[in-house]
C-alpha cells in the first residue's frame, strides 16, 4: 500500500510540476533515491512519465490521454458529426474527425464530399500520426520527450530530429499538412481541437485530391477547419 501511495504521489507531482529529478522525487517522497528511481522508472514504464535528455521526468502519454480526454469518443463524435457535415458541405470536400492513439491517429468519422473525384471516408482507419495531417498537428502539441517516447523507438536519431523540426513549423503555421505523405494524389490539412484547458484532444481534417490543394487554396480550407475546430471546442468544453 505505501509503494502505491508514493507513486500516486509521484502522479500528482507530475501533474502538477513542469520536471523533476530523481533527487527532487526522493526529497518529495521522503525516501532514497533509489527507491525514487525505482517509482519513476515504473511510471515511465506504463507512460506516466517519459525522461527527457536532461534525465529529468515529465508527464507522459498516459496521464496526458486521462487530462484530455474526459469524454468518451463516442460522445466526442456525437457532438464532431453535425459540424463535420456543415464543414462538409461548405468546402465540399471530405472531411475527419481523428486522435491521437499512440504513434497512430485514429480515424474516428468522416464526412464524405458529394463530388465524384473524392477521398472515401476514413472512420476505423489507422495511419502513422507524423504523416497524417492531424496527426501532425495533435504531436506538434505534445512536449518533445513524449513525442520521443511514442516515436523513438521506430525512428533513428536523424529521422527524429527531423520529425521535431517538422513540428516545429507545424506548431508555427497552426495547421499540419499531408502532401502525398500517406497515399500518393491525395493531400490533406488538419487543426487542432482544444478542450477548455487549451489542451489538443482531437484534430479536425480535410482531405482533397492534389490537383485540388493550390497553395491559393489553403487560407480557405484551414479558416474553414479552424471555425469547426472552435465551434467543437465549444461544445466539448
């Protein structure tokens, strides 16, 4: 029961602290270091805690899924679904609904264009999060240790390196883009949606045929994305 008590003393600290240290932990806890390490490392285990280069812990994966995600998807689409088919039908393009589920987005509905020439709907599909619009933009919101801790291990030094660059622009332009990333001729645009907390719980897509994607074309599209993304925060909060 104490080793449970200290580590859900060690949840809350890490909720509630940017980073902490092994040393910070035991001096937290009033134990020994080594015990201190033991906790963190169990929690880093199970994702409540990723280690950064530093070797100081941060929240991790876990405990960021629990803080922003307080609906259930179910309700999530319930809500998303009515403002999918306005944003539907005022880009008259096919448009998602996705989340974040490890180094994966989630593809939890979609809206199809009425046009012939159309990307079908996604809902239950999986796609890798850093070649997919939304996934791009829902790991642009996440702290460089956790992008690590759900990319590191399929990615090389270089390869992640270049990922963090990537989302750094990312995070600059406000939206994630798919430019034949996923499936050669398609392209795609993606925001974030926050909840109340600013917190990114979900992002909202469109995806087009390439031809259809100019450049002239996105202020249109990502103001589109933006006003659906506002208006389900609204309700989401």
């Amino acid at each position: 029961m104490d080793a449970a008590d200290k580590a859900l003393q060690l949840v809350v600290l890490l909720q509630t602290t940017e980073s902490v240290s092994v040393s910070e932990a035991a001096a937290h806890l009033d134990v020994a270091r080594s015990t201190a390490h033991r906790l963190l490392a169990t929690l880093r285990h199970r994702e409540f805690a990723v280690q950064s280069g530093d070797r100081r812990y941060r929240a991790g994966p876990a405990l960021r899924r629990t803080v922003a995600r307080p609906r259930s998807t179910s309700a999530l689409v319930e809500l998303a679904a009515p403002l999918l088919r306005r944003l539907r039908d005022e880009v008259d393009e096919t448009v998602h609904l996705v989340v974040l589920d490890g180094a994966e987005v989630v593809f939890l509905h979609s809206e199809e264009s009425r046009q012939p020439l159309r990307i079908g709907s996604r809902a239950g599909a999986r796609l890798p999060a850093r070649h997919a619009s939304g996934g791009k933009v829902l790991l642009a919101a996440l702290e460089p240790a956790e992008v690590d801790a759900r990319l590191g291990g399929e990615l090389t030094a270089t390869e992640l390196a270049a990922l963090h660059e990537q989302l750094a622009g990312v995070r600059a332009a406000g939206y994630g883009l798919n430019q034949g990333d996923t499936e050669p001729g398609i392209s795609a645009i993606g925001v974030p949606v926050l909840d109340d907390h600013g917190v990114a719980i979900a992002a909202v897509s469109v995806s087009v045929p390439a031809m259809r994607l100019p450049r002239a074309r996105l202020p249109e599209l990502t103001g589109a994305l933006r006003r659906c993304a506002a208006d389900l925060t609204s309700l989401a909060g």
